[in-house]
C-alpha cells in the first residue's frame, strides 16, 4: 500500500523554493570565504598606547589626522583600496598622540585587535573605539578592506 504523503513534492512552487535556497547557501557561502576577522589582543593595545609600529605593516588612518576614529597597519604584501583610509608614516611620537586622540563619541576605551584573513593568519592590526567594523581579505588581489560606521554620521559607512 503506497501513501500519499512519502510521494515527494514536486509542484512549481516547492521547486522554486528548493531552487531559491539552494542559490542564497552558494550566495552565502561564496561570500564568507573573503571576509576575514577581528580577535582583541593586548600587545596590539600596547603597541598603539607606546607608539610602537610595525615595520612590516604600512600604516593607515580613517578621519582626521588630529583625531582619528581609527588606525589601521596592513602587511605591506597587501594595499588597502580605499579613499577613506589615509596612508601615513607614524614615527613613535605620532602614532602615541594619534592612538591617545581617536574619536571617542561614548568615552569607551579604545581597543587593539588582530585583523585576521579567511585562514586565520594576521594580516594587519586595528585601534579604535569602533566595534561595528567588518573586513574582507582577498588573497587573489592582494587586498584588505576595512569598513565601519563612521562615528560622526551613522548613514554612511567608511
């Protein structure tokens, strides 16, 4: 005795829902596997507090040079495409009064944390108060893209 309801459903609107899934997990999936991650970590806030730069990163600045809403060093093997990221040569003086200066709207500390790849692998460091940031590594052209709110206008993003 067959019942009816083993039978699978194959009606135009369960194919097309079956089909609509199918495309967002590929859509999902090929997006997650360039963005990278942020992980907090103490020696990049020592770093920044006491004016110690990396040589192997270059370093970048989001805002204004006097109070910026963040700082970014990026290994020198990757560019940072983006007119809102000001490359900058911090001496330890400069990158100590930058890092003491950032934006600051809700008095919240800022923070140092680890830009990390798809794999892992640290490929730049991060200053700021911000915590709403994402960032995507492209290992094929050889970028790191930062993006945030901008503190001071929640309509646009930097």
């Amino acid at each position: 005795m067959r019942s009816d309801w083993a039978t699978p459903t194959r009606t135009p609107l369960a194919i097309t829902t079956r089909l609509a899934v199918a495309a967002l997990m590929l859509t999902f999936a090929g997006c997650m596997n360039t963005y990278g991650r942020f992980t907090l970590d103490a020696g990049v806030d020592r770093a920044f507090q006491t004016g110690e730069r990396q040589p192997a990163y270059n370093y970048f600045y989001a805002g204004r040079d006097n109070m910026p809403y963040a700082i970014i060093g990026i290994d020198r093997d990757y560019t940072v495409p983006s007119r809102y990221w000001v490359p900058f040569d911090p001496q330890p003086d400069s990158l100590r009064q930058m890092s003491g200066n950032i934006y600051n709207e809700y008095r919240t500390q800022p923070y140092g944390a680890l830009i990390l790849d798809t794999d892992g692998k640290a490929v730049g460091v991060w200053y700021s108060t911000v915590y709403n940031r994402s960032v995507k590594v492209d290992q094929h052209s050889r970028t790191v893209e930062v993006l945030f709110k901008n503190p001071e206008n929640n309509d646009r993003p930097m």
